[in-house]
C-alpha cells in the first residue's frame, strides 16, 4: 500500500493589490513562484477530462491579450469548446494566421470569432514604438506594432485578413466585435461599414 504525504502552500493570490516593493528580479521571481504554487494546489486535484485537442465548438476565438478579458466567462465557454488566440490588439498578424490555419486544417474548426476591446493600449501606439526599441538596443523589430485609431475599422481589416487568406478554407463564418470594457457587452461590427 502506497501512502502519500501531500503537503500543500497555497498562496493567496490577489490582482487588486500590488506585490511588496522588492527589486524587479524579486519581483517577478516572487510572482512566478505563486503561480507555480498554485499550479501545485491545482494539479492537486486534477483529473484528466479526457478531451481531444479538436474544439467541441469548432470555434476559434481571436482576442487582444487584456487581461480585462475573460473570454471564457464573457462568451460562456467551458474547457474544451474553443481554441482561443490572443496577442497585443487582437489583430491578425502572419502569426494569427498561422494559428488559425492549423486549427482549421488539422484540428476541425470551421468558426472564427475575432474579438478587439474598448480603451485598447494600442490606440495609443504608433510605428514609432519600433523606432525607439532600435533607438535602444540598436536593432528594430521585424514585426509592425499594428496600432490603430479606430476600433471598429481595425476589427475590419482583422475580418478581411482572415476572409482574403487562401490557407484557410473556412471563411464563411467570421465575425468580428468589440468588448466594452466597462460593461461586458460585445457589439457586433458589420465589415462593410
């Protein structure tokens, strides 16, 4: 018979307040040793659901990285039903596509739900963010910042890439939103506005 002693810290883990004010190497050191201890905690009581990798939805969700967006919870999904893509904007850059091509083509989806947000840090961006990183470390970034003005038309041009795109062979179903921040609504955009 096998015993096991399972010792368990869990850290209370908090996003309202700010860590101690400790060197940014401590910092961040302490912040990932939390979430490795509530890794812990959580793994503690896993159990395999058993899922395939292929979306139950056949759904992929492609949102800005704001950690305001809890798309889960905003859409209503559970583990398992969606392949979510999330980078700064949400736009659909060579990367997206990239993503989206495999969930297609190897795993099944057929649906694309594209996702922006109000109050988006990059509506105040430009392509000078590109200049000042060569400025600083002498070497300029390869990929476009893809800052917009407009929520609304960025959501566009987001839905024309993925519609315009000849690896994916899925485009009849894609539509494009904006999260209101403030009050959890999604507000459809029409592409041909």
């Amino acid at each position: 018979m096998l015993i096991r002693a399972v010792t368990t810290n869990v850290v209370s883990m908090t996003t309202s307040a700010p860590l101690p004010a400790e060197s940014a190497h401590e910092t961040a050191a302490g912040t990932t040793d939390r979430l490795v201890e509530m890794n812990r905690a959580y793994a503690a009581k896993f159990t395999d659901p058993g899922m395939d990798a292929r979306p139950v939805l056949q759904v992929a969700v492609v949102a800005c990285m704001d950690a305001r967006l809890d798309l889960h919870a905003a859409l209503g999904l559970e583990l398992g039903d969606c392949h979510t893509i999330r980078n700064a904007g949400g736009v659909v850059t060579d990367d997206t596509i990239r993503s989206l091509t495999i969930s297609q083509r190897a795993l099944g989806t057929r649906t694309v739900i594209l996702i922006h947000h109000t109050g988006c840090g990059l509506e105040s961006l430009t392509e000078d963010f590109r200049h000042e990183l060569e400025d600083e470390v002498g070497q300029r970034p390869a990929w476009a910042v893809e800052a917009f003005r407009d929520v609304d038309q960025d959501v566009r041009q987001s839905m024309q890439r993925v519609r315009t795109n000849p690896f994916l062979p899925h485009k009849d179903d894609v539509r494009g939103f904006v999260f209101d921040v403030h009050t959890g609504l999604l507000r459809e955009i029409d592409p041909t506005s």
